[in-house]
C-alpha cells in the first residue's frame, strides 16, 4: 500500500434531487453508505456537517463525465457544488471520474432484488458507495490521490 494516505473520506454522489455520501473506514477498505441528502439550499452544509462528524479529512465528488469522458450538463453541476464544499468545509476536495458508478449501483440493487421504484431513496448512496470504493483503489494501485483537487473560491476582502 505505497503511497497510500491514511483516514476517512467522503465520496458525494452529486444529483439534481439528491446528494448520496458514503463514507470509508480510515485504512480505506471498505466503503459504506451513509445518507442521501434532499438536494437544496442547506445540501452542502448538510455534507459538511457529515464530513465533521464523520473526522473526514477529503471528499471526493463523483465527476459525470459522458462514456467520451467530456463534460455533460450535470458534470457543470457537480464542479459548482464540489467547489461550495471546498469553500464551505476548508477541507480537501477532488473530483474523480464517476463513469457508470449510478449504472453500477442500479445494477447492484437489482441483483439484490430491488426494484428500481423502491431503490430511489439509497441508489445515490449506493452511488457514492461505488466512486469511493472505485477512488480508493486506484489510490491504492497508483499510489497517488485520485481524480484533480478542487480549489475554494476565496471570498474577495
């Protein structure tokens, strides 16, 4: 585990109704969900207040690249609220290419036997579950942080 950076993170599923925020333990084994956020004006600080009691050190951001890996409409989205988070939380904050981890979490629920109905409440949980899990181990194959830092907009004084 070379180059691997102990303690817990934050991986945020980014949606237009929803934030889903999963956490992992501070070896960076495993990956849990921890709850899905109604997406509004109190979302980012909702995540942050999770991050604090949680001792996060990052939060990773799912980045919704399209399969060409360009921008998408939400991708803009997922840029603006990670930057809120940077600013709002002083902490760590990257970006990390989420490709098919809603596709992945779907697909896991309903191998579980879920139907996609009764999934809508933790399938952004179970999202974030899956970039962080995915962002993890490529830290632990690369032996470096995954995905691009997010710089906090400083306030003009």
């Amino acid at each position: 585990m070379t180059g691997f950076r102990r303690g817990v993170r934050l991986g945020v599923d980014v949606g237009r109704a929803r934030v889903g925020v999963a956490r992992c333990d501070p070896d960076g084994l495993l990956a849990t969900p921890v709850e899905t956020v109604a997406r509004d004006d109190a979302s980012v600080g909702r995540v942050v207040a999770l991050a604090q009691e949680h001792g996060a050190f990052e939060l990773l951001v799912g980045l919704p690249l399209n399969l060409r890996g360009e921008d998408t409409a939400s991708t803009v989205d997922a840029r603006e609220f990670a930057a809120a988070l940077a600013a709002a939380s002083g902490l760590a904050v990257r970006l990390v290419d989420e490709r098919l981890s809603t596709v992945s979490a779907h697909a896991a629920l309903r191998q579980s036997g879920r139907s996609q109905r009764s999934s809508r409440s933790i399938v952004d949980q179970v999202a974030a579950v899956v970039l962080l899990q995915q962002a993890l181990d490529l830290e632990k194959n690369q032996g470096r942080p995954p995905g691009s830092a997010v710089l906090a907009e400083q306030e003009p004084t």
